[in-house]
C-alpha cells in the first residue's frame, strides 16, 4: 500500500470517528490546512522529475478532494444529529389543544355608546365632548334654569367645595350632557349638528337609577329646522337602534328649561308574557326627552335666534342598553360582576356599523 493510500485510509478515519465539529475542524486542519499534511506534500511536488509530478500531484489532487468530500458529510451528519437531539429534546405534541387564554368584553355601555355613535354619524352628526366637572353658568345659567330650580339643589347635584372666603359659585358634576351643547355651539356657531355622550352624575340611587350613569344628547341648528325634522330624526334612530322595520313615536307636551316646546317621547311597545317588545302593542313606554331650542340657550351658546333654530333631545345610554338588550337592573352596570360581563357583553370585534350590522 502507497503512502498517499495509507493517509487516505488514516484521515477517512479520523473523519469518520469525529465526535463533534470542534474534533472535524482539527482532522480538517491537519489534513488540509496551510500547514496540513497533504498541504506539506503538495509543496514537494516541485523536486519531483515530470513524470512522478504528473502521477503524484493527480492522486494527491483525488486524495484532497475524497477528504473535502468526507468532511462536508460528516459535518452535515453531526449537524443532523445535534438537530435530531434538540428536537427530541424540545418536542411538542402540536395536536395538543392550546390552553385557553381569558377573553375580555366590552361593556354593553360602550357597546351600545357605538351603536348610537354609528346611527347619528350616518345621519351626519359629529361626537362633541366637554368636561365632567362643569362651572354653574354652563351647567344650570347656560341653559335657561332658574336659581329655584330643583336640579340646583344639593339633594339633586354633586357641588365642589371652594374655600371659605370664596364667593364665586362652586363647580358641579356635571348633571347632563347639555353643557357640551353649549360649548360645541361656542366653538362652531351655525348651523351644527353633534351628538354629546359622556357620563353624568345625580343624587339618585335605586333599581333604575345611579349617581353616575350615561347619557347621550343631540343638537341640529339650522335656519328652518322643525319639530317635523326632529320627529323624523328619533324615528329613525329608533328604527335602527332596536332594529325594527317599524317604530310608533308618541310626543307629549312637557316642560324643560333649555327648550320651548318640549316633549316627552314615548315608543310603542307590547308586554306580553312579561316580555317586552319594542314597535308593536298597546303599551308605550317613555325613552327620552326633547324640544325645539330655547331662544335664551341659542343665545348663550353665541347663535343669533332670529336667524337660527333647531332641536335638541336628550337619553340615558344605560336605559336604552337596558331596553334592547333586556337587561333587568341598572346597578349591575358597576358592579364589576365578571360572570354579568360575560353574559351581556361584546367580543371585541361586535364594532357596530349602520352597514354592517349593530349588534350580533
């Protein structure tokens, strides 16, 4: 056997029992490397006659490559095997089920707040919002209320406090959202149409009413605007809130400060077997309150009333949540009962559209 057979058989075996990359890279380097084996006898080839340079270099040529060759393949192996034991040591059961992750919801507030957002924005109205904590000229003065007025009482109104040698009228917790009416009307002047929702806060506390709840109200000024618009502007909205193809408003004569005429609506509906059912019966059942804008607010909020008028209604967001999704008590609402959450609330992909869709 030649010496180039003898290498041969030595570094395919060297390769072949390399245990890891470090231990390939070193048979690699003494084979191949600058200072290699074969490296060492390629350099010799030079004192050699033609003849054994022509036979020589031709089998260290082949010898280097088959080593190369050897190499590559035993370093693709133990990468293999070093993948093979990772992955055995990493293994997972994909067909295993994953484990469940808790699913929040929206709060049927917010959920219905959208849906009455949706309803007005296609019908052209804008969302204007404005401070909880509201000055008495904006809350009461603003609006047409008068000092004797009940709403101005401490047993109606949450009052801030101010120091003792301080005369001006205290804040208030804002008791509706009308002083944003007035703010939006400050800003923008005539004509206007926005929606106000926000939260709202009055000395009340039973089966349907909290100290704090929500409410959205709306205001549409323009130069010949009536209470026919204002008819057909509920109607609508009721239409598509309960998602009715047929609705019944009643208006009764009623009085508020802020708007002159005013009226209470009521919507026809039916109680049968306990159950109630908007659009049909003989029952009717009060949802808001509205009127055309008193010419004193108009001129509070900077609107000339000679050449402006419009409408304005006001809702509780809670009380119509709970009319349309039939739910019985309104204090459930804050108390933060997770199980109530999952019942009555939303996914958070249940976005409303006029569209697509108000509700599941």
């Amino acid at each position: 056997m030649s010496d180039i057979d003898t290498l041969r058989q030595s570094y395919l075996s060297r390769i072949s029992g390399a245990a890891d990359p470090d231990a390939l890279e070193q048979v690699r380097l003494a084979a191949l490397g600058k200072k290699g084996e074969i490296s060492g006898m390629m350099k010799e080839l030079g004192r050699m006659t033609p003849e054994e340079r022509q036979t020589t270099g031709a089998a260290l040529n082949r010898l280097k490559d088959e080593i190369d060759t050897a190499l590559r393949a035993r370093k693709q192996g133990l990468e293999d095997a070093a993948l093979d034991a990772r992955l055995k040591d990493e293994w997972l059961d994909v067909t295993l089920p994953g484990r469940p992750r808790p699913m929040g919801s929206i709060h049927p507030v917010s959920q219905v707040t959208e849906e009455v957002t949706a309803i007005f924005a296609d019908m052209g109205f804008s969302v204007a919002e404005g401070p909880q904590i509201e000055s008495d000229w904006f809350n009461f003065d603003a609006l047409n209320i008068p000092p004797e007025h009940p709403a101005r009482q401490e047993h109606d109104t949450f009052f801030m406090s101010r120091a003792a040698d301080d005369t001006r009228p205290p804040h208030v917790l804002r008791t509706h959202t009308s002083p944003v009416q007035i703010r939006a009307m400050q800003a923008s002047g005539a004509p206007i149409r926005v929606i106000c929702p926000g939260r709202v806060y009055r000395m009340d506390m039973d089966q349907t009413h909290t100290p704090m709840f929500h409410q959205v109200e709306g205001l549409a000024l323009g130069r010949d605007i009536s209470m026919a618009n204002l008819k057909w502007t509920l109607e609508e909205f009721c239409r598509a809130f309960f998602e009715i193809d047929e609705v019944e408003l009643r208006f009764r004569a009623s009085h508020f400060p802020f708007t002159e005429p005013s009226a209470e609506v009521d919507i026809r509906c039916s109680w049968e077997g306990g159950k109630l059912t908007i659009g049909k019966g003989d029952s009717w059942l009060e949802i808001l309150g509205s009127g055309m804008v008193h010419p004193k607010v108009l001129a509070a909020g900077g609107i000339d009333a000679s050449q402006w008028q419009g409408f304005a209604f006001g809702m509780g967001i809670d009380r119509i949540a709970m009319l349309k999704y039939g739910i019985p008590d309104l204090r459930a609402f804050f108390e933060s009962d997770l199980r109530w959450l999952r019942h009555y609330g939303f996914a958070a992909g249940d976005v409303p559209s006029v569209s697509g869709g108000l509700s599941r």
